[in-house]
C-alpha cells in the first residue's frame, strides 16, 4: 500500500507550496480564511456545552456511521437540497454514513469495490486526490472526455463498449464523476446529462455491477443560477442501486471540522459500515454535533448564503482579471465556472505546466505567483494526458491579492512564450 501511496500529487504540491510560501498562491484548493464561521462555530460550541448532557454525549465515542439522531438531521438537510417530495426523505438511516470529511467516505467505498486491476472511469480532467486513492487501491484509471456539461454520456459509452469488446467489462465496477462545479474544471454535469450518465452505466452493468460515484462536494457553493437536483435523485428506489452519493461540509462551512456524509446503496451499507468500523469506528462525534447544531438553529443556511456572496465577488475578480491580462495571449482558453472555487485555464499546447517546466520556474521564482499543474487532473498511465493546462483557485486570496496573481501569472506566460 504504501508502494502504491507514493507518488501522490498531493504531497508533492503541498511541498511546493511550502518552498514557495513568498508566491501569491492560485494553487491552494482552500476555503476563503475571512469567511470561515469562527463566530458560528463558538456560538454552537457554546450552547453544546451549556447543556450538561447534550455536552456529555457530544464528548462520548458516536457510532461507526453517525448516531441516528444526528443521521436524522443530516438527511433532512440532503431532502431540502433535493427539494420538496424528493426521495431522500424515505431513506433509511442504515444508508447514510457520516464520515472524516467527504475524502473518507470516497476512500472507504473505493476500498469496498475495487480490487486491484478493477477498473474506474472517471471524467477528464478530475478530483487529482481521488486519483490518489484510486492508486491507493491498486485500480487501472481510464480517462472519458468531458465538455462545458461535464462527463460525456457518448464517450463513456463507447469506452464501455470498447472495453467489452476486449473482454474488460468484468473488470468495470465504477464511475467517478464530480456532479456540481468540477475541481478542477468548474463544471456542472448538465441537466440533460444526469439521467444519461445514470442510464449508461445501468445498460452496461451486465458482467459486473457498475456504481456511479457522484461526488457533490461543491454543491452548495452556485453562484449563479439554479442548482441542479443530484444524479442521485434520478434512480428509482430499489435494493440494486447504482448511485453513490458523497457530500462535504468543508467547503460551505469548514473543512476543520472534516465532517462529510455518505449515502450508500442497499447492497453497500454493511461493506462499507465494516470497513469503517474497522477504521476508526466513528468519526469525530463532537464535530458532527456542532454540524447538526447549525444546522438545526439555521446558523448555517445563513452562512451559505453570505458565502454566496464573498466567492462570487472573488471568481468575478478572477474572471475579469482573465479578460484584463489573458485576452491578449493566442490560443489562451478559460471556462467560466458559476461556483466552485477554481478556473481552469488551457495554454497553448506547446507550453508545458507542469512543476518541471520553465513555465512553473518562471512563475515561482521570477514573478512570484503559483498555480496548479493540469497534469495532476488526469490518470497518471494516460499517455496523450495535456500538460499545457492550469488550476487557478479564487479560495483564498481577496479580490486584489486575485488582481494581482493574474497579472503576474500573465507576465509569467509571456515571458515564456516570447
Ligand atoms: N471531492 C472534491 C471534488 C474535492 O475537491 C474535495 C476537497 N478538495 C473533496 C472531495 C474532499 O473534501 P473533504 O474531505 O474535506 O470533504
């Protein structure tokens, strides 16, 4: 395992960001400082601990999925998502698992379904850190294109279709697929897509069960338009279920607390409940309380609403900062994300960006600004991966410290191109 775990991105990226701690950062995937809820989070800590009992349970070991009464709190706040009637009011609380962050819940179904050599499709470019664990367990990774609607149905299909034809398709157990403002692209899988995606995966589970992993974690964080119901709410209820469904607290209210849930197919729950069981019996009971907390006194619908605000104010300044300094450049692309935390943005195919490319040196050490290496977002075995592409996080810088990153990011590119 640990063979397997070495060469993760994540490591190495962390290690640049401490060697380059004098850059403006567009690299680091992090929440906004200024809008983490200190406030909130005392005021709920607080009243917990006001309450002898409610202190004294919260304090106590939970249970290995989370404790009903607080699954019960969880799950009413996934039905107001999925809006009025939605299925998710029915679901039994055996099916739904709170975890350590939403990384926890994605390692634990990854280590129940996959052996190694199992293989997972997942949307190119994807989450670089679940590429990690998908290493982790030893499984084959293969890219299927997507576009400005997220995960390609045709493409997925006939790499399905490809797959079967040399004999692989037992091999096929999942699907990964990032439903809301895709890290890194920024991209929503489109309403049309939702039950494509559902409905391919179902037609090609014949030699094997195929699930389709829809990682949510950027759900609450739209800054414009309407959210979409979850690709999860287009499955009809049955006991062979495809859909696996994650989301996060990390990024609407704080990833300090690491508090994420899980909500598992019928044929899952008692897997994934063993395996983490065996992990840590429980994640940090106390943090689900003070979650559920905000949840329940509306502390936290108001939170999001107010984050809302701040990122969209931070990505408009990335975006106009684009047009400012970008426009200029040939062959310069960047998609327009409506939430999320990142843009990503394409060069021209004959500019590496990856950490050994003089694009990365220039950046760093002559104009001070970092980014993420597109590389990172594609199977590491994918010979034809682009490396002409960049992350840029509007997380944690404000809106001038944004002005400013771009500008130099730009002088960078032009320096190098020149
Ligand atoms: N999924 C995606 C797409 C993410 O970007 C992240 C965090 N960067 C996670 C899952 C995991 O976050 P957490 O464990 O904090 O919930």
């Amino acid at each position: 395992m640990a063979q397997r775990a070495s060469t993760q991105a994540i490591g190495f990226l962390m290690q640049q960001g401490l060697e380059n701690a004098d850059c403006l950062s567009l690299a680091a995937g992090f929440v906004d400082p200024a809008t983490l809820p200190v406030d909130l989070a005392q005021k709920a800590i607080s009243e917990i601990a006001n309450q002898t009992a409610q202190g004294q349970i919260s304090l106590q070991y939970g249970a290995p999925s989370g404790s009903d009464q607080l699954r019960a709190v969880f799950r009413d706040h996934l039905t107001q998502l999925e809006g009025p009637g939605s299925k998710m009011q029915e679901l039994p609380l055996s099916r739904m698992m709170l975890t350590t962050g939403s990384q926890q819940f994605l390692t634990l179904v990854s280590q129940a379904i996959l052996n190694p050599g199992d293989i997972c499709l997942v949307a190119a470019p994807t989450y670089f850190a679940y590429l990690g664990v998908l290493d982790g367990v030893g499984a084959e990774v293969l890219p299927i294109a997507a576009d400005n609607n997220g995960m390609d149905p045709a493409a997925l299909n006939s790499t399905l279709e490809q797959l079967a034809a040399e004999n692989r398709l037992h091999k096929v157990k999942l699907v990964y697929v990032v439903s809301y403002h895709d890290n890194p692209s920024g991209v929503s899988v489109s309403e049309e897509r939702r039950p494509q995606l559902l409905d391919c995966v179902k037609r090609w589970s014949k030699e094997s069960h195929i699930f389709l992993l829809e990682d949510a974690a950027y759900r609450e964080m739209n800054y414009s338009g309407e959210t979409l119901p979850s690709i999860w709410s287009f499955e009809e209820a049955s006991h062979n279920e495809h859909v696996i469904l994650t989301q996060t607290f990390s990024k609407s209210f704080s990833p300090g607390l690491r508090v994420g849930i899980g909500v598992l197919p019928p044929q899952l729950v008692n897997s994934v409940t063993d395996i983490k069981s065996n992990e840590d019996f429980g994640s940090a009971h106390f943090n689900q309380n003070v979650v559920a907390h905000v949840l329940k006194s509306g502390d936290y619908q108001r939170h999001v609403k107010s984050l809302h605000t701040a990122y969209r104010i931070k990505r408009d300044a990335m975006l106009a900062a684009a047009d400012e300094f970008f426009s200029d450049i040939p062959e310069v692309t960047w998609l327009k994300p409506e939430g999320g935390l990142y843009v990503w943005m394409s060069l021209p195919s004959s500019i590496s960006t990856s950490f050994k490319s003089p694009l990365f040196r220039q950046a760093t050490e002559v104009n001070k600004v970092m980014y993420v290496p597109g590389r990172l977002f594609y199977p590491s075995t994918w010979e034809q991966r682009p490396d002409n592409q960049m992350r840029l996080s509007y997380g944690v810088l404000n809106a001038e410290q944004i002005h400013d990153g771009m500008k130099r990011l730009a002088e960078a590119v032009k320096a190098v191109i020149s």
